[in-house]
C-alpha cells in the first residue's frame, strides 16, 4: 500500500500539495473507508495530511472567500474606469 502511494504520489519528488492530495483523497475515499484511514496511511510515507485540513481545504473549494467575492466586483469596475478613460489611465490613476 504504501510503496503504490509512493509512486502515485511522489513520484521521486517533494511531498505533494494539499490540493493533489486532497483529489487524492477525493478519487480513493471510497475503496479505503473514508478519509481517516486515507490520512493516517500517508503518514507513512511522509505526506501528512490532517481530516481537518481536507475538510477545510474542501470548504474553501465549495465557498468562495469574502475576498474572492470582493475581487470580482472590483474587476468589473476597475474594467469599466478604464474603458470610460479611453484606455489610457495607468495603475496608479485608476488606483486613485
């Protein structure tokens, strides 16, 4: 078991990032019973991965950040201060 997450996993590299093992975690749920045993079993072979940080690392896939939401509001208008500007504010006026 551990010598195939090894070579799915790292692949003669660095521990993997979170995301990979989430999917990881996502695609071979089902075949070891969840995602606890999943987690204690990467222990091994040095890609530690909490539930907490799956589960919380699904979360923030699902929702959005407040960020994220405010971010794109703020394109939409930064686009629309410039093209109203015939496309030649730089950053700094647009900024302001």
């Amino acid at each position: 078991m551990t010598r195939w997450i090894q070579g799915v996993l790292l692949r003669g590299r660095a521990r993997p990032a979170t995301h990979t093992l989430v999917a990881f975690t996502d695609e071979h749920r089902d075949r070891f019973g969840g995602v606890e045993p999943i987690c204690e079993t990467l222990t091994e072979p040095d890609c530690k991965i909490a539930p907490s940080t799956y589960y919380a690392c699904k979360k923030r896939l699902e929702t959005p950040s407040a960020r994220s939401v405010r971010d794109e509001g703020l394109k939409e208008w930064i686009q629309d201060v410039y093209t109203s500007n015939y496309r030649v504010y730089g950053a700094r006026r647009i900024w302001r």
